[in-house]
C-alpha cells in the first residue's frame, strides 16, 4: 500500500473510532453496518447507471468511508472475528462489483463501447487483486503487496465519477491497466514466496 | 457438486490420465498447460466477442476440458504443490472472466442492454463462488459446496454459446442467478461453520 494511504487509513481510523465506540455501546451490530454498505452501494451502481454519476461519485466516496467503521465497531465491541472478516470481504467485493456494473450499463447506454470494455477490465482486474490476496492465504501466504489496493481503487474511482465529463475514461482506462499489473505484481510475489520455501526445503 | 458431474470427472480423469502420463514423459511442464489454457481462452473471448458464436462455444468446451490436463500433468511428473494450485486457480478465475467479457461487448454491439446487464452479473457471479472458497480457506474452512461450481458452469455456458440464438439469452439469465445463488449458500455455509466452531467454543 502506498504511504499516503497508510497515514490516511491511520488517521481516518482515529477519527472514528470515537463514532464506532459510540455505535457499539448504542447495541449496533458490526454485521449490520456491512449489509447496510452493500445497500446503499447498490443505491450508488443505481444511481450511476441512470447517469446521475457526480451525485453517484460523491456518494460512493462517503459510503465507502464508512466501510471502516464495521471492523471498528467489531473491535469496540469485542465481536471482532473471522466470520465478521468474511462477510466483510465478500460484501466488499459484491460491492464494489456492482457499481462496476452500474458504469457498464450506463456506458452501454451511451454507446461508448470502448469505455465499457475498460470498465470490464477493470471490474475483472480489481476482483483478481482480492482473489489473488484470498488464494494465497488459503495456501498459507501473505499477499498485502501491489500497487493498487481497495481504498486506492475507491478513491480513484469515486473522483472519476464525480469529474465524469473530464475523467471518468480516463480513471477507468487506468484502472483497467493497473489493477491487472497488481494482481500480475501479487501472482510475481506469491511466486517468489514459493520460491524461496522450496529453497529452504 | 451435482452427482453426475463427479461421475464425469472421475471417468473424464481416467481418459485424460495416458495423456498426462505422455506429456509429463516428454518434458511438458504443467504450468506450461496453464498459461496456455490462459491464452486459448482469451481466443474464445475474443471470437465471441467478434460474434462467431457457436465456434466459440465448441472451442470454450474443447479449451476448458483440456484443463484438467494441467493438474493431471503435475500430478504424473511429481511437481504437484501450492504455486501450481496458486496458478491455476488464478488463470482459471481471467480465463472465465475473458470470456464473459468477450460476451459482454457481443451483447453490447447488438444492443442488447439486458443480456448485457445479465452477463455482468454472471460474471460478478461467477466471481463470487470462487473468492467465498478462497476467502473461507483462507480463515482454515472449507467451502466446496453449492449449485454451481465451475465444471457446471463451464459446461451450460459452453452449450449455450453453440446454441446461441436458442439458447444463450435465457443460460446468462439462468447464470446471473444460480452464480449468485451459489455464492449465497457458500456464504450461509461459512456462516454455520463459525456458529459450530462458536459453540464447540
């Protein structure tokens, strides 16, 4: 992960965390707030695929803020395990899939083939980076590496929609690219970590 | 998995055995298979993408039987082990996304806005079913179940195409729910997992 973004998601998590202890201690259950995510980012891919993309943008950046807060609530209430972690990961994906898919109809509805294209690599391209991380932790492998994680993937994304007119084939060109060279950058380490294990023996 | 489709495997792995047996002999090493598996089904997808559909569907089928060649080559020249594993599963993952994609820019040069939304949401399913396996892997559980795994999936996918104009519209409906259904009962699944292992504390 980039350094910006680690001093970020480190200060975002302070500013918080007063918030996650508040909901935990008002009885909200971390599994909520991650279904509640999903909700509203299908409200966003709605949104976008009826054009209303600035609004959608914008949107998709606050709500995916607040993705931070059901871990943070789990761990202030103590719930914090590996079923809230799986639940989280999957909705992330699906959530992150179906605003993907709110860009492709819309971009098949204005006809511009190229642009849809690109968002299917790019949707492709941002599940192999997850998947990619989930494989190689099956196989008992850490894979936290590679140029473009989730938050950056947002937050590039998020500021794309909401510059549609200016940017938004640009961001997804881009992403279609560079999410595939992270998920090529994650197959080159895992293939390094086997490397190196079988020279230890 | 459906019964008869262990029943195929199983007769379909003792065809393809001698083969294995050949290739791993003649120096064919299985990553090898792996990545070109990888590169015929970017061929598929590029074929359907141009509309010659029912010959890409013959040849999805014929390419995706082929890989079981890969695991069966490992297995025979005794270099089975994680980064094989790592690798196929990878490449399996772009290879039925390509193809999907190859899909979705036919559907969206025939203006077809609603196959095109349903094979999105095949592909996002598709998706799904393999990263809650990994995922779930990855927390020390295991997660083989439910409708449609890929050796189904492959197979309707593969007939539909040849079947196209009969056919095809109704297998991507058909995928874009049961994928996601699928992704659903692994979900539930993980679920009762944790609940067990909860309350064997």
């Amino acid at each position: 992960m980039a350094v910006w973004m680690k001093s970020f998601k480190v200060g975002f998590r302070g500013l918080v965390q007063p918030l996650a202890v508040g909901l935990a201690r008002a009885g909200i259950q971390a599994n909520w707030l991650t279904y509640t995510g999903f909700v509203l980012n299908v409200g966003v891919a709605l949104l976008v695929a009826e054009g209303w993309l600035t609004i959608g943008g914008a949107l998709f950046l606050l709500v995916n803020a607040l993705d931070f807060l059901d871990g943070a609530v789990a761990r202030a209430s103590g719930t914090a395990g590996g079923h809230g972690a799986f639940l989280d990961s999957v909705l992330d994906r699906y959530s992150e899939a179906v605003v993907f898919v709110g860009l492709l109809v819309w971009f098949a509805r204005a006809d511009d083939l190229a642009a849809m294209a690109a968002t299917a690599l790019a949707l492709v391209g941002s599940f192999m980076v997850s998947y990619c991380r989930a494989r190689a932790e099956g196989l008992g492998l850490d894979c936290e590496v590679g140029l473009l994680q989730r938050p950056e993937r947002i937050i590039v994304l998020g500021i794309g929609m909401i510059l549609h007119e200016y940017a938004l084939l640009y961001v997804v060109v881009g992403l279609a690219l560079l999410t595939n060279v992270t998920a090529a950058q994650r197959m080159r380490h895992v293939g390094r970590l086997f490397e190196e294990r079988r020279r230890r023996g």
